[in-house]
C-alpha cells in the first residue's frame, strides 16, 4: 500500500508540473511557421499585395516533401509577406489551437488555400517575439466568427508570412501546398 500511494504521489507532482505546460505547437517546420527560425530575420516585411490566384500559381521553389529536405530553413517566397485580398469560407480550430481558414479568391470562387493564426497560448508559439501580434490578430478573427466553423461574408485583407506546407488533405490546401502561416494581420473592408 506504501509503495502505491507513493507512486501516486509521484504521478499527482509529475501531473502538476507537467500539466500546465501547454506545448500544443505543430512539428512539421514549427519553427517556420511561428517565425522562431534562424532565418526569420530575413524576412522582408514590406507586403506584397496579391491574390489567392495569384499565390496558388507560385511554383515551390523546393519541394517541402523531399525527405532530403531541410525541414529547420525558410526558401523562395517564405522570406516575403503577402497582403492577401480575400473571403474566408470557413475556419477551424486546430488540436493545436492555431486557427485554420480556408481563403477564398474574391474573382474565382473554386480557388482556396490555407491561413493559419497560431496559438499564443503554446509554450513554443509563447517564445516567438510576434506572439504579441499573433494575439492581437486572433483577437480581431474571433469579432467575426459566425455559428458552425462560418465566418462572416466581407472581404479581408490578410497580411502574414507565405510559407509552403506538406499537402496532406488539410480543408482548403492549395494545389501548390502555399499558406500564410502565420496571419499577422487581418481587416474587414
């Protein structure tokens, strides 16, 4: 009975120490995508105003699924911001706790790709010097957010950092795996 109620013991403080810590981030080239990469200070922050046609026409300029591929660095387009005119057909909240919408051409209505807005409340995102921002812009998301994953029909204005990603049948992937990820800001018209 000893040996028990000390292992529970022990399994109650290991549940308190460790049960706070909320290390809920991705794996796949987290550090890119939350901008705590080496190369992150590159990046040119000027934004580049563009389309969701637009950004779904960039040919990769590595493929992001060859297993030769160095997951840790930013390539091509990943050094530059995008301010991406769009709908938002929907969102879904990640297990991660990112926010992922599915944006929406504003002149072709078949042509999606992905954005994300991460969570502040990982202990990794929490370590990003934009998790400030990343905050912030969650906070403006959710004033539009509707009943069912729907997310009200105006146009925004999306800003973050391009970013190419793994296709593997996320709602809204683009054919080219192309994402703004991280959503560093977000303005309804």
């Amino acid at each position: 009975m000893k040996k028990y109620l000390k292992s529970l013991l022990v399994l109650s403080v290991l549940i308190i120490v460790f049960g706070f810590k909320n290390d809920c981030g991705g794996k796949e080239r987290w550090s890119v995508k939350i901008l705590t990469d080496k190369e992150s200070s590159k990046i040119y922050w000027l934004p580049k105003h563009t389309t969701v046609k637009a950004l779904t026409e960039l040919v990769q300029p590595y493929p992001v699924n060859n297993k030769k591929f160095d997951r840790s660095v930013r390539f091509g387009y990943e050094f530059n911001v995008y301010e991406v005119y769009c709908k938002i057909r929907q969102y879904i909240r990640e297990d991660d706790g990112d926010y992922h919408l599915v944006l929406v051409d504003l002149s072709d209505t078949t042509l999606t790709m992905v954005g994300e807005i991460p969570n502040p409340d990982c202990d990794s995102v929490s370590k990003s010097k934009y998790a400030k921002g990343f905050r912030e812009t969650r906070n403006e998301f959710e004033k539009h957010i509707l009943p069912k994953g729907k997310v009200s029909t105006e146009t925004f204005i999306i800003t973050g950092v391009c970013f190419f990603d793994f296709i593997h049948g996320q709602k809204g992937v683009a054919k080219n795996g192309v994402e703004i990820h991280p959503i560093m800001d977000l303005v309804k018209l």
